[in-house]
C-alpha cells in the first residue's frame, strides 16, 4: 500500500477518521470463523463514514487481521445506517500536491483490490447509505447483501465532475453489464445525482440478496454460511462485450454529450473508462483509474463540484437571514387562490408534504373542477406506481377540495395565490382575501416579478404577506425563493422558511427586488442574447455561443419551455425597474403576438431548424455577431447584473446567487455556480474590476 500510517495522518490531519474493527464471530454450519469488518467514524448516522487516507489504512490493517485469523469469509459492513458515502471530501479539494494526489487514488486501489484477489470468500453487508467509494468497497466483495431500509445508493462522482475512481468504473459494468452500468454511473449522475431504490439495485445485479432490517446482520451471516457451504451459488449476467457494449457506450456518449457538452471532463473520462472495461483487465482498468483521477484530482473541475456540493449540501440547510424558527407558525391548513397548472402543482406538493387540508378557489366552478381533478388524478399516477398504498391514496385524495366560497379559507393558516401576473389583479386577491382570514394567517404570492410590497400596500396586515417562488415543474426544481417585503414581519418569514423545509425544499432568502434572482439574471442573459439576434446574428449561431460551458439548456430552447409570453412579460417588469439594462425586443413582442411558442422546428429525427414564420417575422438588422462574441457579451452582462444584485443586497452574499441558479436553473455542478466561474474565466476581474469571491472561497468548505 502506498500510505503509511504516519504519512496518512500528515496528509490529512483533520480527516474524520472512519476506524475499521474485526472481530470474529462465530457462524451456524461454519468450522471456522467469520471475519466481520465494521466501519465507524464515531459519529451518529448524520456524519456518514468516509475514506481519507486514515481511514484507508485503518481498512488495511482490518483486513491483514481479517487475513491472519484464517477465517471461514471476510465480511465488511458498516455503523447502524450507514455503510460508507466515499471519499472523504473535505481531505480531497484541499489536495494541491500532484504526488498527493495520485497516492490517494492508488490507494484506494490498493486496499479495496485485497478483497477482491483473494481466495478467501469477501462479503459486502451494506447496511445503510452507500455511495462513491463505499459502493466500490462493496462491489471490490466477491458477493453483496443489501439491508431494505437503505435510504442513498448511487455512484455521485460524474455529478461532481469527477468519476469513480476505486473500481467502479470496471468493476460494474461487467457485473451487471455495460448498460446498466452507464444508466447508474452517468445517467442517473447526470440527472441531478438520481439514486437508486433498494428494488433497483437488487434487480440490476449490483446485490445478490436484500434482508429486512431488523435482523439484516444476522440474516446475511446466515445467507453467507450457504454460499461458504455451496448451497447458494448467486447468480452472474452473461456480460455482452460485443455489440451489447458499442451500444451502451454510444448511449453514454450520446447523454455526456447531451448533458454537458464536453464540459464536464469527468463524465468524458467515465466514458473512456467504461470502454476500457470492456477488456475485463484490472491491472490496465485500475492503472487508467488512477491516472485519471490523479489529474482530476488537481483540476478545477473537481474544486468547483465540491463548491456546489458544500452549497447545496450545507448553505441550504441554514439559509442565511432566516428567523430563528421558534417564532413559525404551525400550518394545519392551506388555501390557493388559483387553479391553474401551477396552482395545482402547488396543491399537490402541499398535501403530499404536509397532508393536511388543501382548499383551491378560482372564478369558476368549471376551474376549481379541473384543477381538483388534476390532483387527484396525479395521486392516481403515484397509486399505479405503487408510491402511495391505497388507503394513503384516499386520505390525499380527501384532503383536497375547491370552493367559490373564500369563507372556506377562514381557518387557513396560510393561503398562496397563483394568479394572472398583473399586479392590480393580486391586490384585489390579497384584499379579499383579507376580509376571511384570521389576522395570524400568511398570505403568500407565487409571483415571479412583481413587488410583493406593491401587492400589500392596500393589507390591513401587510406585515404577513410573503412572496413564496417556486420553480416549474413544482415537484422537481428543489429551489424555492422566499421574498422578505418591506413590511413583512419576522413570524410570516419564519413560518414560511419552517414550510419550505417541510415541502422539502432549499430555500433562499431574497429582497424583494423585480424578477429576484433566477429569472433576473436569465432575463439578462436572454435579452443580450435576443439583442444580438436583433442585430442580425443567426438564431443557430446565438443559440450556440452557451455550449461551451454545458449548460441544461440553450437560450432559445429556455425561452420555448419558460414561455415567450411569460419571458416577454417578465422582461418588461424588469425594463421598467431597471430600464437601461434589460431591453424589450419588439421582434419577441411581434413573436408573442403572432402566437408563436418557439424558435424552432423539428424534424421525424429529432433535427431543429428554424421555423421559417419565426424567420420571417424576425426584423434583423445587419451586425452580426460570432458565437464567441454573443458569450462574451452575455457573461459580461451576467456579471454586472450580479455586482448590482450583491450592491442591492437582493442576498446575502455571492454564494447565494449561485445556490439560486445551481438550484432553480439547472446550472451545472461542476462549473461551481455562477460567480466562481466569471472569476475563473476572468469576467468578474475584466467588467467589475474584481472577483466576487475571496481567494480559495471556492475550494473550502461553507459554514
């Protein structure tokens, strides 16, 4: 192995160490002792066990013990829900030493590899959480158990920039083979680190046997016995390396490319690696590993996934200037004035969240009709899916009702509108609404642009109106902009922060300035975008100038999915607060008039081109720009934006901005949000003068 105990310690001197124990115990129908490897940091199940180079010792020394007692099997499992989560990250984004780095990574390979080379039968008893390197310790075991109540299995390490380095990337796919291995390595990586349930992990192979978890330890000794004995013989796939495996990778290729557009190096390098395990030759798949991840290891890529998961995973969960939450108000019932698509998304969040009561109002019974009926249509959609049991699926169901009677909201304790975005017509909500309410209940606004200070200005009680953001689809976008009005007093504040946290979602306070954050710097960045087109630049040519950093989405196709109504009227609210910035193009107003949904057209293929009504309607002037020149333009424009927002005090601090778009506008992880990035690409510097982030902010933990 290549660390010693003494430079491991030098490495990583406040590595969280995860202590790695053997004990022997004793088996029904063995002769010979099992040796059961137990994982354990020290800490409770909310500080997960990780591998630094402590830990990896730690390990090896467990397993020369392991070794020496001449066992029946070796087992490894891990402390009470939790098996391990990887690496240790905290150790790994402050390795600045190149040598360092490639240590870390061979000897992973090293320690993990003894499992897999020896004669002596190894067991994986993953009982809890299991991600990155724990999920290649277990797959390093020659068999896996999996406990039923496992809440986080998954390869996370593409969604970081990187890929899994420990064996994954050629241990999977010739167990379970090379599709499956794409769909969990960067498929699911991919899509917003998508886990996987126990169910999946047992049908594609990656477990052997699932036990219950109250006695899962003493079931997989059990079931380990047999397999010692040969009663068991677990089953492995057929592995196709033919055309099986040229399919699979040319689907891997396909979403890297769909999804980052050669952005990511990791998710490049996970694809090579998954080619190469092809060939089944570890020594050639590991040393390719840990080329790999030594480089990356140094990259910037890698400093910036670990900026947005310390975001995500830290600064969400205490949002800065947030009330202490003992002053939030308890929720038993909540009322949506609305009916819509996007009230009815809303109502079905709010009754699968909290399932209390849920009342929908409009200004129709046909409305308020349609809308009940989406719900529980959708409640339907999760019983098919067996997400929800039958009785559970009646309770929801009955939860949720409509009335044109707003006295039905009198014992509401929060009521949200989801109305038409005119300003005049949310005034009117909020006064009659105010007129059936208790004076405690929270009156909150969906809008996405409008003055929330504006909108109580008429309020008997302006002081417990709150604007409440959610993003489209409701259900998937996990960011929810929470907009503190002039008035609006720290109890209607504090409840609604403690509702967001029960709807399961991240969120940011934000000052109540037009658009807030997401849709202000996207309206900025499309409306140069829109500029350039105007002058002449081709759709194609504007659309593309983005690619280079990997984004969701073009601008365009952003546009067609938000809305150009939506995206035209938003723009306008923003040119009246702020007119010499953001620009209404008469070329979207012509397009929005004349009905148009968006730029595009496409082929049986799936090929766009432009439609040629949108071309012929668009009045282009003759200064056309080059891709390079519209991203500069736009980067440019974001970055001021961003310095005005942070002089306005619109949030806290930068990281919140970039919390906003990582979270509400799908910006990828490994470019490190929005402001690391203008600093890294020199923008900030060029149009502010200067970084928005100290130095090493974007390599540290966040507090």
């Amino acid at each position: 192995m290549t660390f010693t105990a003494e430079q491991a310690k030098a490495a990583f001197p406040d590595e969280v160490v995860t202590n790695a124990v053997t004990r022997l115990v004793k088996v029904p129908g063995l002769d010979k002792p099992v040796a059961l490897i137990t994982l354990d940091n020290g800490h409770d199940h909310t500080r997960p066990n990780t591998f630094g180079p402590q830990g990896l010792v730690s390990l090896n020394a467990a397993i020369d013990t392991a070794f020496a007692a001449e066992p029946a099997a070796i087992a490894v499992t891990g402390k009470p829900f939790i098996f391990a989560v990887g690496a240790d990250l905290s150790g790994v984004e402050a390795v600045a030493d190149p040598a360092l780095a490639r240590e870390i990574a061979q000897t992973g390979h090293d320690v993990f590899r003894r499992l897999t080379e020896t004669e002596v039968p190894t067991f994986g008893f993953v009982n809890g959480a299991v991600m990155g390197g724990g999920l290649e310790l277990a797959l390093s075991c020659h068999y896996r158990t999996l406990s039923e109540n496992t809440a986080a299995i998954a390869f996370p390490e593409v969604f970081l920039g990187l890929f899994p380095g420990w064996g994954g990337t050629q241990l999977l796919p010739n167990l379970i083979g090379p599709d499956a291995a794409v769909t969990v390595i960067i498929e699911n990586a991919l899509a917003q680190n998508k886990m996987l349930k126990v169910a999946q992990a047992a049908e594609l192979g990656i477990v052997d046997e699932v036990f219950g978890s109250a006695d899962y330890l003493e079931q997989s000794l059990l079931w380990l016995a047999k397999v010692v004995n040969g009663e068991i013989t677990p089953a492995r796939r057929e592995i196709d390396r033919g055309a099986g495996w040229d399919a699979a990778i040319g689907r891997a290729k396909a979403i890297v490319d769909g999804r980052t557009k050669g952005a990511s190096p990791g998710a490049t390098k996970a694809v090579e690696l998954l080619e190469l395990a092809r060939e089944s030759d570890l020594d050639r798949g590991y040393a390719a590993e840990t080329d790999g991840l030594a480089e990356l290891l140094m990259d910037d890529t890698l400093r910036a996934g670990l900026y947005s998961f310390n975001l995500v995973n830290k600064r969400a969960k205490r949002p800065a200037g947030a009330p202490d939450k003992s002053l939030a108000r308890k929720v038993n019932k909540v009322g949506i004035v609305g009916a819509g698509l996007m009230a009815s998304q809303m109502a079905l969040l709010f009754v699968r969240r909290l399932k209390v009561p849920v009342v929908l109002t409009d200004v129709d019974q046909e409305r308020v009709d349609k809308g009940v009926s989406y719900v529980h249509g959708e409640i339907d959609k999760l019983l098919a899916k067996k997400r929800v049991s039958p009785d559970g699926a009646n309770r929801l169901k009955a939860l949720v009702s409509g009335s044109l009677d707003k006295s039905a909201f009198a014992d509401a304790d929060f009521v949200i509108e989801a109305v038409f975005e005119e300003l005049g017509v949310k005034q009117q909500v909020f006064a009659d609404l105010e007129q059936y309410v208790s004076p405690e209940a929270i009156l909150a606004t969906n809008t996405s642009s409008l003055s929330i200070t504006a909108m109580a200005s008429r309020l008997k009680h302006p002081e417990r109106v709150v604007g409440f953001h959610f993003f489209n689809p409701v259900a998937v976008m996990p960011l929810l902009e929470i907009v503190r009005a002039e008035k609006t007093d720290d109890a209607a504040l504090a409840t609604a922060f403690a509702l967001g946290k029960q709807l399961k979602k991240s969120s940011v306070l934000v000052k109540d300035a037009s658009a807030f954050v997401v849709n202000r710097l996207l309206l900025r960045f499309l409306g140069e975008v829109l500029v350039t087109v105007d002058e002449g630049t081709p759709f194609e040519v504007a659309d593309k100038a983005l690619e280079p950093l990997g984004l969701p989405m073009t601008p365009l196709t952003l546009m067609q999915l938000v809305g150009p109504a939506i995206a035209l009227h938003v723009g306008e609210t923003l040119h009246e607060a702020f007119p010499d910035r953001f620009t209404v193009s008469e070329n979207l107003d012509r397009f929005v008039k004349a009905g148009k949904k968006g730029v595009w057209q496409w082929d049986a293929h799936g090929n766009a081109t432009v439609d040629p009504e949108v071309d012929a309607l668009w009045q282009r002037g003759d200064s056309p720009s080059t891709s390079e020149q519209v991203r500069d333009r736009a980067l440019a424009a974001i970055a001021e934006e961003v310095r005005i927002m942070l002089d306005e005090g619109v949030v806290a601090e930068a990281q919140d901005i970039d919390l906003c778009l990582i979270l509400g506008a799908g910006w990828p992880f490994w470019l490190g949000g929005i402001t690391p990035y203008l600093d890294r690409a020199g923008v900030s510097e060029k149009v502010n003068g200067k970084p928005f982030l100290a130095p090493g902010v974007a390599s540290v933990p966040l507090s």
